[in-house]
C-alpha cells in the first residue's frame, strides 16, 4: 500500500473513528452482515479494501470487521479457512490486515496484522487511513438492515458491492470485479545442497527410525524490537524418545517483502543438514499437513525416506508443549 495523502480527506478528517467504531458494535448485527463480503475503494489505496465479518463471539469479543488490502490478502485468508494446505499462512495473524474488534462491553479494540510481526493496536497513520472505511462500513450496515439484498444487487455482473471514493472525496455505490484469477498456483523454489544429498544418500537408512517434523508459529516468542516479529520454529524430534533432531529457530526478514515463503521453501534443507549430522537416514518423516509434505517431497526424491501424513504427532506435539513451559523454546 502506499503512502496514505491524508490531504484528500478533506471534510473526512472530521469523522470521527472512535463513536462509528462504537456505533457498530452497538448494532450489534454481525450475524445479520456475516453472510456477504463487501468491498471499499479509497481514493488513499493501491488495491481495493475487502471487508469480511467475522461473526465468532466470545466472553470478550462480539465480532470483527477484518479488512484486507486488496483481493490476494484475502484469497489467502480464505485459503486459511478452507485448504490451508494450498496457502502458507499458519494462522490469520500471518495475513497482513487490520481488524475492528468489537468488544463485549460495548468498546472497541483497532489492530494491525503485518505477515511475521507480532499484532499491535493501528497507529495513528493507519487508524486515520481507515477511519473513513469505518464510517463507510457503518452506514452500509444501516442499510443492510433496511435492504438486506443490497450486497448481493451486482451478482448478476459477478462483481461484488462496492462503495467507491470518487475524486471529489463523495462515496457511491458501483460494483467492483471479481479478479479474474486462476487457479492458486505459486513459484516455490526448494534449492537443496546436492553435494550434502549425495552424502546423505550414502548413510545407512535406518527403518524402524521415523522422525516428527512440522513448522509452528511461535507468538509467545519474538524478537526485542520496536514492532517486535514472530518466531517460527521448524521441529523435528524421533517419533519414540522424543528427542530433539531439528530445532531451528527463525524470523521473517526485515519488512517481510516475500512473507513466509523464504521460511518455507528453506525447510527441506535444514531437515536435509540435520539428518547429514545425525549420520543415518530414518526410514519415515512424520509431517501434519499436506504443505509440509509438498515442502519437503524435493528432500524425499533424494533420500530414499518415506514422507508419511498423519493427524496427530503426538512426540513432537509434546516436546513443544515441554519446552514452552520450561521456556527452553
């Protein structure tokens, strides 16, 4: 996203995002809004703003408005929801977006999602960048309550609802395109060291040996900095002791211009360098998920171990939850 010109807001600069952040969780019709999505485009945005309702309550919290900068950060959150094997963020915290937290006693809570980076409340560029989405959103609400057809009035196009800022700052209604994307398709390059499979291919392959492996995300533990990132751990312990044989702790990089796919497509050779130390093959690599088995199945094509998925791992699972009470992560 760019840089935000407030200067364009004119009038808009008196909004107030404190009593529309307010006024929406005092209607209170998050079940009623959950069903559509809804789009907004800013005069102040590179890409247009998708707004989803997430309707989920609990003790604290009555409901969401999560909005995403542009439809790519949303097909991913999507992906998260529905196949998160075709996606790469391990929780929505890893998606870059920002979100109206609706609070049960009537009060609100405004934070920022930046991929690798530990959530924060928005800062003041950002909470004036979205107040106007805001008070946009809360009078849709109004009138969703009064039309409850009106997001759904552009399917005919397949395009969604959007309100749109024209240039003279004033907000219609138009519809806005669905992306005319193809199917999720990513250029994931796994580079391993051939010298080390060549070694590694020489070593005794132990069958009955199977390791655990699977990548985490961390929050608990994050760098010492202003706007501090998440570690990610990439885990790896013998399916029977427990004990460790990969315990790689790690960080996006710097801004996180690439996300989590360097975290990714670097796996198969950290696994590959640790098995190179333990000095014999396992006959099985354990993994959860249908992503960990597509990371690491270059690796497999060189080492004759098998890539087996399974829904729990159990000695891994306990390893981590042993080391986050013994604060050894």
């Amino acid at each position: 996203m760019q840089n935000f010109p407030f200067s364009v807001f004119g009038a808009m600069d008196e909004i107030s995002l404190d009593s529309d952040a307010k006024a929406i969780v005092g209607l209170n019709v998050w079940k009623k809004v959950a069903a559509y999505n809804w789009v907004l485009v800013p005069q102040t945005c590179d890409e247009p703003v998708v707004v989803h309702v997430d309707q989920h309550a609990d003790a604290k919290v009555s409901g969401r408005l999560m909005f995403f900068a542009g439809f790519a950060a949303y097909r991913d959150f999507v992906l998260l929801r529905q196949a998160p094997d075709l996606g790469l963020a391990l929780s929505p915290i890893d998606i870059t977006h920002w979100e109206l937290v609706g609070l049960a006693d009537g009060g609100y809570e405004l934070h920022s999602f930046k991929t690798g980076y530990l959530p924060r409340l928005a800062d003041d560029e950002e909470r004036r960048f979205l107040a106007p989405l805001v008070h946009e959103c809360l009078g849709l609400m109004f009138r969703f309550e009064e039309t409850p057809d009106l997001p759904m009035c552009y399917a005919g196009e397949n395009a969604l609802f959007a309100r749109k800022e024209g240039l003279d700052g004033k907000w219609r209604d138009g519809p806005q395109p669905a992306p005319k994307e193809p199917p999720v398709q990513r250029d994931e390059r796994i580079s391993l060291d051939l010298k080390m499979c060549a070694s590694a291919a020489a070593m005794p392959f132990v069958n009955e040996e199977s390791w655990d492996v699977d990548f985490y995300s961390v929050a608990a533990c994050r760098t010492e900095e202003a706007h501090p990132r998440i570690m990610y751990l990439f885990a790896a312990v013998d399916s029977t002791s427990g004990e460790r044989r990969v315990w790689d702790r790690m960080s996006v990089a710097h801004g996180a211009p690439q996300g989590l796919k360097p975290l990714w497509e670097g796996l198969a050779q950290r696994l590959l360098a640790a098995i190179v130390k333990h000095g014999r093959i396992p006959g099985s690599v354990n993994v959860r998920s249908g992503r960990m088995a597509r990371f690491l199945r270059p690796l497999g094509l060189q080492i004759p171990f098998r890539l087996v998925q399974h829904g729990k791992l159990p000695a891994l699972d306990d390893a981590l939850r042993h080391a986050l009470e013994t604060k050894t992560v």
